[in-house]
C-alpha cells in the first residue's frame, strides 16, 4: 500500500499517521510538502516549490484563490518529475488546493481530503462577527472576501472521493448538500509525549516541592497556571485571558502564570485595528499588568509543554467558534483540569464540571471565580483532570483514531475515481512572465504552523492556532 500525503508543511497533520503506517503496517508513504526533501521515520518527503502568487493586481477578493491555485502548479510539476511514483491513495489538506492537479497525473487514484474550516460571511456562531466586543469594525472588503475564500474547498469536496474534519463543529459549517461526503475524525493525540506522568509533576499539595517550569521557578505553595496559543491573538481570546488572570492574581496572590507561544498574530486581522502594534503590544497597553505573575515564555518543544501540562493546576482556553487548538486537547491529554470558552467548538469535547470547566467567553470575572475556586484546592478538581486524560485515550489519541483513518481509507479505495487514461503532459505548466513579476502577496489566510524535520511526535509543532 502507498499513500501519498499533500500537505505545505511537514509533519502538519498527517507526519505522526504516516510514520506509524510506515513503521508498524510497512506501507510506502511519501509526502509532498515545501520542506526540504528527505527522509524521516521511513517517510520520503518530496520538496515543492511556488513560481508564483497573488500579486497587487489581483482582485483583494481572489487572492486567495490565485495563490492556492499556485500550490495546485507546484505540487502538480514536482510529481509530473517523478514519473516512478505511483500512489494507491491520495491524502490532502484541502484550503490550499494542493491535490486538485493530481487528477491529470493519477486520474484512477481515489483522493481524500482534510478539511478543517468552511467560512461564512454573517455567523454568530462563527469567526467573522464574534469579537463584536472590541468594537473593531470590520471593512466591507473582508465580507466580500468571505464569499470568495471557499472556491478551492469547494472544487476540492467536487474532486475528492470523500473527506474529512477534526471535530463535528467544523463538519457543520459545511454546506449540508457536501455533509454526506465528510466524516469526522480528529487529528490524533500523540500519547508517547501528551500524557498525564501518571501524576507524579502534578502531586498533592501536601507534598509539593520547589519545582522549576520553562525557566521559572515555581515554590511549593505556588500554583501553576498555564495559557498556550501559536500567536497571542484576539481568536484565541488573548485579551480576555490577560484580563481574567489579572483579576485571578488579585484574588489569589500565589500564582504565576506560563504564557506560552509567540507574539504574532496568527488568524484574523487584529494589525488592522491595533495601528501595527502586535494584539500583545496593544492588550498590554489597556492596562498594568504585573509581568512577574504573567510569564511569557515564548515558544517549548512538544516534550517540554507536555511536562508543563502535566504538572499545571490549571490549564486556561479560549477560542472563538473556529478551528479547535491542538493545544487544548494536548492539555487534556495530560490531565490537566482545563477552563475553556463555553463556545461551540470547546463544548464539542468540554462537559462542564465532568471533564473540565466552562466559562462565558465575554465574562473575564466568570473565568476567575471558578479559577480562583480550582487554586484554593487543586487537589478537589484532579477527577476532571483525569476524566479529561481519560477521554482523550478512548476517544482522540492517536490509537483510538486510526482504526477510523483506515477505514476511512480503505472507503476511499473502494469509491470509483476517473477511469485511467494515457497520460500526456506538456513540457511546461503555468510558465512565469518573460518580465518580472510584481511582489507576491502571502496568502490572505495565514499558513497552518510549519513544522520541519523529522515526523517523530516529539518533533512536532504543539500549535495549531
């Protein structure tokens, strides 16, 4: 069996699947990304380059569109030069377009794609008009935009045989006539790294010693507070959060809190309002923070935050209704007793007061009184920390989601794709300009994080989103 993964960055998330298919069940797995060509864990990577992108003179609306369309070109001409491969399924991330070529090279290969966000204009229950709070007003461009941004999805859900999303939130977002076509099977928590030390960084309070976490060090009767997010973003509540915790060290002095992740801004718009400041930048400037209870400590190695996550009292989320963090699982999986946004992604995995906490995610004071009440006796709360470990291992780690990946797999297989025809290939595809082409502009939506290197689970980026 070869299986052959698309995706622009590596191991994004398909690299821990595709190790575990190489070395357990020795099947062939390439995988096309634009990260140096290689090979990690039995899994040939295959290096594709852009020759364009969208450029000023593109509609602001099609940006998106042209430079997914030049994704499609790079992948297309790296396997159009390497004849010998001969993939029995293809598996793709969808948003790029970064498999709608193939059908020319492998017309009778069944092709699924990962699909993790549909986006709509006027949702309550969605990205675009949640933070209604910030009193940001969003530019008629953007919803313009919106009504654009799903083009290569949507040619993507044509052309695959079936596909998937990590969460039943998302799969709603989904036009309804395309839902048959998509199952939902989360990414997969890698257990080897995410898991709960069988308590022994998180014990009793009677039996606590001086600890030392991401470089700072933490005395005995000190509680821990964890905040992780690739970019410190309005998404991802960031204000809220700094809010909340301020008013949690106001009412329980001996506490530090361990932001981690990096000041950039990952998803949305937040420059736009902010007047170039970083959403950091700007939240910090709202108020005094004490910074000595408020620790950023920037970016941590997976096996370093699991250690984090895993000796952490209490373990803060916030999202609005988009795409699920990594993060938050990863934190569940480590048995951390986790408070989140009581918002329609979060609540898919969160029951509150059985496996973790909910709180308003406009009601920073809610956030601390029930942090406050899990600070004064962590050890009350540990069975929603273990229940939260419990369920990802039956439910969303990496064992528990593969029997249904390659199901999913073998359903594919057994779809018909376009009959199998003599293929004929020109000497070049999407040739640039004879003169020079005017500065490409990234995509409109920012890249999912990259991750380069070995697909090893240890290796692998915690941040998605």
């Amino acid at each position: 069996m070869h299986v052959m993964y698309v995706h622009q960055n590596f191991p994004a998330q398909f690299g821990h699947i595709a190790a575990h298919l190489a070395r357990t069940l020795k099947w062939r797995c390439t995988f096309v990304s634009q990260a140096p060509a290689g090979n990690s864990d039995g899994i040939e990577r295959i290096q594709y380059t852009l020759a364009g992108g969208a450029t000023r003179s593109n509609h602001f609306c099609s940006r998106t569109f042209e430079n997914t369309v030049w994704h499609c070109d790079g992948v297309y001409r790296a396997l159009r030069n390497r004849p010998e491969i001969r993939p029995d399924l293809i598996v793709g991330h969808s948003g790029f377009g970064s498999t709608l070529f193939l059908r020319e090279l492998y017309p009778d290969v069944p092709v699924i794609n990962f699909f993790e966000y549909y986006y709509i204009p006027h949702d309550p229950d969605s990205d675009m008009d949640f933070r209604r709070d910030l009193g940001w007003e969003i530019p008629e461009i953007k919803y313009l935009r919106s009504r654009c941004r799903n083009a290569m999805i949507l040619l993507d859900l044509q052309n695959c045989q079936v596909g998937y999303t990590p969460t039943n939130f998302q799969r709603s977002k989904f036009p309804k006539e395309y839902q048959p076509k998509l199952r939902t099977i989360f990414d997969g928590v890698d257990r080897k790294v995410y898991h709960g030390h069988d308590e022994s960084l998180r014990p009793p309070l009677a039996h606590r010693q001086p600890r030392r976490l991401a470089g700072v060090d933490i005395p005995p009767n000190t509680r821990v507070v964890t905040y992780v997010s690739r970019g410190f973003e309005s998404m991802r509540g960031f204000d809220i959060f700094m809010r909340a915790a301020k008013l949690i060290y106001q009412q329980f002095p001996d506490v530090v809190f361990l932001v981690i992740g990096t000041d950039r801004i990952a998803y949305g718009g937040d420059e736009s309002y902010t007047g170039g400041k970083s959403f950091k930048d700007w939240v910090l400037a709202q108020d005094n923070y004490d910074l000595e209870k408020i620790r950023f400590v920037g970016r941590v190695n997976p096996l370093d935050l699991a250690r984090i996550l895993a000796s952490t009292d209490l373990h803060i989320y916030l999202t609005v209704p988009f795409v699920l963090s990594w993060s938050m699982m990863d934190a569940m999986s480590c048995g951390a007793v986790v408070l989140g946004s009581a918002t329609s992604p979060v609540k898919e995995m969160i029951r509150d007061g059985e496996n973790g906490l909910l709180a308003d995610f406009f009601k920073p004071e809610q956030f601390a009184e029930k942090a406050v009440q899990v600070l004064r006796n962590p050890d009350e709360f540990r069975p929603l920390g273990r229940a939260a470990e419990k369920m990802i291992v039956e439910q969303y780690s990496l064992e528990a989601v593969l029997p249904k990946m390659l199901a999913l797999y073998e359903e594919a297989r057994q779809m018909p794709a376009e009959p199998a025809r003599p293929i004929k290939v020109a000497a070049t595809v999407m040739p640039g300009p004879s003169r020079p082409r005017p500065a490409v502009i990234p995509p409109t939506r920012p890249l999912p994080p990259s991750a380069t290197g070995n697909a090893d689970a240890s290796k692998r980026s915690p941040f998605r989103g």
